[in-house]
C-alpha cells in the first residue's frame, strides 16, 4: 500500500472506530428526547411508590420529558426488576430499587437475574425508617421490658410483617438474631392489613415503616418503643433508638434508582447528577420528611458499594432465620 493510501486507510479506520462513541455521547447529550419509564415493584400507595413518584416529578421538570410510573408488583418487586433487566440499556428504563431487591438475593433459591450483576446504580435516594410499635394492651414500655416480655413467654408473642422477606420482616428477624428471643412471624399480603391487624391487637408488634405508622402512634392507637436507625428521629421527639438497648442495631429501607446493565456512562452520569439535584430541592426535601425519610444521594459508585453491603448484611440475616422462598 502506498504512504498516501495508506495514511487514508488509517484515517478512515480511526474514524469508524471512533464513530460509536460519538454517537453514545451525542444521544446523552440529547438525553432524553422522550418519555422514561420509572418501574416500581410495589402498588400504589405504598412507601416505595410514593418516593418513587416524588422522584419522578422532580426529574420530570429537571429532564423536560414525563417520568411515567409503572407499577409492576408482585414476588417482593422480582417482577418489576426483571422487567428492567430485560429492557434496552437506552436510559428510557429505570428502575426504583428497594430493601427487598438486595433482601431477594439471598432469599430466593432461583431468580432469573442477578441484580448486582445486571442492575447499573445511578444513585440512593432516601433511607425509609422502620419503627418498633406494639399493641398498647401489651404491658411494655421499652425494649429491654419487651426483651423480658418475649423471653418470659417464647413463641407467645406475634410478628406481623407485609410479607415474608420484604424490610419488615427482615428488620423483626435482625431483632430476634441479636436479642435471642423467639417471636412468632405472622407475614401478610403488605403492610396496610399487618397493621390493621396490629391495631386489633391479633398481633402484638411490628417493625414497621415509619411512614405508615407514625399517625397511628401520634394518635396513641400504637405504641413507639424505639425506632430502628443508628440514629433518633425529629419527627419522633424523645423516642429511643433498638440501638441504644441492642447495640449495632440498624435497620431501613434504602431506596435508589437503577438502569439494565449497558447503559451508557455519560446517560448514567446525567441521571445521577439530576436525582442529586432533586434530593437537595426544597419540595423534596419537605415531602421526604413528612414521610420521615432521610435524603440519600452521592455517586453510581457509593449506591453500588452501598447495594453490596445491604446485600452482605441481609443475607447474613436470611441465612441465620433460615428463611427460603422458591
């Protein structure tokens, strides 16, 4: 080949290689030119889809196209990240990630994913607390008057949780591991009947999510004894931490939001930087806070690191319950 043809070839070969990453940069840069779709693996109304639509309205202004929810419930949310898993890795499926995607991990004998593996992080968005209510009948008080309670009457005393698996239960099964006591679980079809049931006094306690719980307690129908996060709440003055009577006791419900494995950096970038921009809005802020949540945020990398220490964390607690759900 001649030097001339040759420099051409060589021109012309660079510049079909670099072709592909243009184009990957161009359509971030344009990104999005039509609606998202934002899959949450709960009904409406639960804690996970209201977040999810505060989420989506923020993003909605910031991206200028719809965030359109699509409920997809069922299997503690393996039907909606499946649904993502298999989606394009264009951006225009995300999905809102719970407690019981990392929880599923373990728990699940099968799954048709792997969710580390084929989920992307974009980034956490809030920290949900759970909160331990009881039945006022119960005559406790306390954590440690609960602890004697339980232990006077092994196996007398009755669990409820939305489901076996999902943040709720996990969070009573990550008490009964650290504090030896036996209590028996009583799972539901989601919170809203464990807590009616819970308020009749068919159960006695609950480690419920915050959200849903906390007029119940204001209006003095259940019993706070401690909330379940490292640290107390503003919106529960004066009650205490299960940390502060079970030491290194914590637990919630991290949300965040994820996209199918592929998807570009530069798409992955931008959504990060806009979900961190809507997590320090004031409205967000405010109605995340009515909610009792916590605001999340940081890098892909962070929610990642974070995903794998929730699944590390909660796997422990499947494994020690000996809990499987084919």
């Amino acid at each position: 080949m001649k030097l001339p043809h040759r420099r051409n070839f060589l021109r012309l070969a660079a510049t079909a290689i670099a072709l592909p990453a243009v184009s990957r940069i161009a359509r971030a840069q344009t990104y999005p030119t039509r609606p998202v779709r934002l899959v949450v693996g709960f009904p409406p109304g639960q804690t996970a889809d209201i977040t999810a639509r505060v989420m989506g309205q923020c993003l909605s202004e910031r991206l200028s196209q719809p965030i359109v929810i699509d409920n997809r419930p069922g299997a503690s949310g393996t039907i909606a990240t499946e649904a993502v898993v298999r989606a394009s890795a264009d951006g225009y499926t995300l999905l809102y990630a719970t407690a019981s995607n990392y929880i599923n991990a373990t728990l699940y004998e099968k799954l048709n994913y792997d969710f580390i593996r084929d989920i992307g992080p974009v980034s956490s968005t809030a920290r949900s607390p759970l909160v331990m209510a009881v039945n006022p009948s119960l005559p406790v008080k306390t954590v440690p008057e609960f602890i004697a309670y339980a232990k006077a009457n092994p196996g007398k005393l009755n669990m409820a949780s939305g489901g076996n698996g999902n943040s709720t239960h996990m969070a009573g099964e990550l008490f009964k591991m650290m504090t030896g006591i036996s209590l028996v679980h009583v799972p539901y079809r989601g919170s809203p009947p464990a807590l009616t049931d819970l308020l009749g006094g068919q159960v006695q306690v609950m480690f419920d999510l915050l959200a849903s719980s906390i007029e119940p307690i204001r209006a003095g129908a259940l019993r706070a004894l401690a909330v379940t996060t490292a640290a107390r709440l503003e919106v529960l003055p004066g009650i205490p931490t299960v940390g502060e009577f079970v030491p290194a006791y914590e637990a919630s419900a991290m949300g965040g939001v994820g996209v199918p494995k592929g998807t570009p950096a530069a798409i992955i970038d931008k959504l990060n930087k806009e979900i961190n921009a809507c997590l320090t809005d004031p409205n967000v802020k405010a109605r995340f806070a009515e909610l009792g949540q916590m605001t999340g945020g940081g890098s892909p990398a962070d929610y990642g690191k974070l995903i794998a220490e929730e699944t590390e964390k909660w796997g422990k607690v499947v494994k020690s319950a000996g809990i499987k759900i084919e």
